[in-house]
C-alpha cells in the first residue's frame, strides 16, 4: 500500500610463471647480472594489471533493519506498559469508536470504515533501550476497500497519550522506528503513485520522513483490487 549497488570484479589475465619463454629469458642474463626477480602473479591487482591506480575497496550499504514481530490479540490482555515491574490490565472496544481502557485510564477515539472487519492490538518497542511498551491498535478495513487503520499509544504516568495514527500498510522494526506504505492509482494520468513513510519517536514527538514514486499503469489497471 506501509517502503534502499551492484559490483562486479574485473578480470585480468595474468603470466604463467615457469614457462619456456619465462626460462629462455633468465638464462639469457649476462654473467655477474642478477636475474630479475619475478614476483607472485597472485599479487597483482586488477587495476595494477590494466596499469591505473590500485582499486579502493567498496564501501557497502548499511542494511535496513529488520521486522520486529508483532503478536496481535483480542481484549483484553495484560502487560507492563510504563516499565514498573508491575503489569497492567488493558482492554479495548471497536465499531466506530475505539474504546480503550489502561488502569483508570480511558481514551475514546471516533473513526469511519467503509467495511471494518476485525479489531485487535499489539504490543511493540519504539524504544529499544527502555523498558517501557508502547500500545498498537489495528482496526481492519476490508482488503478491497482500503488498508487498515492503525492508532499508536504511550502509556505513562497513569496517562495514555496517542502518538501517532493513520490508514497505512505497517510494519514496526527492531530499531524502534516504524515504515508506512500507501498507494493511489490515477487510470487518467496514467501512474500509480506510493507514498512510503519512515516514523521513529524520541519519547517525545514523531518524526516522520516520506518519498514518493510513480508507476506507470495501462488502462484497466486501477480497477484490478
């Protein structure tokens, strides 16, 4: 819907040491003279072979990290959110609002789908260096409709707080950040346009980062689900 160098070594040919010519030549070396002496062909760069400077190595692309796994339950489900040792009872209702309740807490938040179909949450790590847990509702929305939507929770100091929400394809990884993909197809203009997200947050607000791509779509493609 929530979306990072190719190399190829140059071959070179090298002498074969010890044949008839490589002999004939250092038998031919007047007396008193040194013979030349032939180094390793093994130790011959490529570079060094078609007679330019010695290559630098490549440097190599960081790799992205990986997806952190996300267990999904239904209401209601037990964790400790705020990092206390102390677990906390929490539970959630959907259908046109989603309910929730932490402790004594509670928080309501309305929403329109054209089609919801299932409403669960998850428990994710948006800071992997403290112990506290962050809250993740998932509400599904029909896969011909649209993508699902997702509201994010803090819970501290008694309080939740919402972090972040939007209808997105998702995916949390394990450096705490979390990737977003949306899609919209123009059959007229003849694209497909997607907007990928990059969001982290730093305990106190969410930074996000987008870019944009366009696919080129033939008549007809836009109706496809």
């Amino acid at each position: 819907m929530l979306g990072l160098a190719v190399c190829s070594a140059m071959a070179c040919s090298k002498p074969v040491l010890g044949n008839a010519s490589t002999l004939a030549s250092v038998e031919n070396v007047p007396a008193g003279v040194s013979p030349p002496v032939m180094g390793d062909a093994s130790e011959e760069t490529a570079s060094e072979a078609s007679g330019g400077e010695p290559a630098e190595a490549l440097s190599e692309e960081p790799e992205a990290p990986a997806s952190a796994e996300v267990e999904w339950v239904d209401s209601p489900l037990q964790a400790d959110l705020d990092g206390d040792g102390k677990p906390e009872s929490i539970s959630w209702t959907c259908g046109g609002t989603l309910g929730i309740r932490v402790g004594r807490a509670r928080v309501s938040e309305a929403y329109h789908l054209v089609e919801e179909r299932d409403c669960s949450a998850g428990l994710v790590v948006l800071q992997p260096s403290e112990a506290t847990r962050q809250l993740v509702f998932t509400i599904d929305e029909h896969e011909e409709v649209g993508p699902d939507l997702h509201f994010l929770y803090a819970y501290r100091e008694g309080k939740l707080e919402q972090l972040w929400t939007d209808k997105v394809t998702l995916d949390f990884l394990v450096d705490g950040s979390w990737v977003t993909e949306t899609s919209e197809c123009y059959e007229g203009a003849g694209y497909l346009e997607t907007i990928a997200g990059l969001h982290r947050w730093d305990g106190a607000t969410v930074t996000s980062e987008q870019s944009k791509s366009r696919t080129p779509v033939e008549p007809g493609d836009c109706a496809e689900p």
